[in-house]
C-alpha cells in the first residue's frame, strides 16, 4: 500500500510559524511524506510529497533513487534531483561524489538502479562532483544542483 502519510498524536499542532496548515482528516494530520508498508506492515518514507517528479507520466520520489545510490560502494554521498526535460517533462539526475579511489562510473550507477528499481526510476543524468552544495546546517542545496550546467 502506498500513499501520503497522516499521523496522530494526543499533543495537536495548532499551526506552522507561516500561518499555514497541514491537511487533516479524522484527526490525523498531513506530514508532507510518502510512504508504503512492507509485507510485515512496516512504513517506509518514499520521499516528501513535494519533492516527487513526473517524468513521462510516471510519479518518481528522488530520495527512494538517493538511498539506493547510498548504498553502492563508491559513493560517499549522492543527490537525485528532477531536471527539466523536453520530451518526459522532468527527469531524474543523480549528482554523486566519489569514493576516494572509487572506480565509479555513469553506467554502473545506472545499472545498479535497474537491476533494483523501476526502469523509470533509472537516472538520464549521472555526474559527478566534488562536494554537494550546503547550506551552513549542513542540508544539501538542491536548487544549486538544479542551476549547475553539466552539459
């Protein structure tokens, strides 16, 4: 079962310092995540709702793509973005830094991806960099990623 996640707590959220709210229904409240259970009813977060991107008609959450690259020895940190694309209307690039010594290249990054995820999951786009932009708390810039041009 896939879908948004909504949660419950006996403390309520009165509100955002924004002014804006969650969604809620039947007092439970919008987290902004998605998520699906496994087969022994455990919930794992796909990505946030916001950040998914439909590339050609099909819904991809990066972070599902970004912890898989996570794990691929190699890769010492990895940042899946969608990018804007003339014909899927978004695809996926991955932008990883490797491994000192990692003999890592495009296509085994994009093989690995295949032979665990969906064929639209895959990356058009893998590029490697030397540091993933931050901000001073250390969260990756995402939008620096999106104006770099890897032409």
């Amino acid at each position: 079962m896939k879908g948004r996640v909504f949660v419950r707590s006996g403390a309520p959220f009165e509100g955002y310092t924004d002014g804006r709210h969650k969604q809620i229904i039947d007092g439970y409240m919008s987290t902004g995540d998605m998520g699906h259970f496994d087969s022994d009813g455990l919930l794992f977060i796909d990505g946030r709702d916001d950040d998914m991107i439909v590339s050609g008609g099909e819904n991809v959450y990066p972070l599902e793509v970004e912890n898989l690259l996570a794990e691929l020895p190699g890769v010492d940190e990895v940042a899946v973005i969608g990018v804007d694309d003339p014909e899927f209307g978004k695809r996926l690039r991955a932008v990883i830094v490797a491994a000192v010594g990692a003999e890592l290249d495009a296509q085994t990054v994009k093989d690995h991806v295949k032979a665990n995820l969906a064929r639209y999951k895959v990356p058009r786009d893998v590029v490697f960099i030397d540091e993933l932009p931050r901000n001073a708390t250390g969260k990756v810039l995402r939008r620096k990623l999106e104006e770099l041009n890897f032409a």
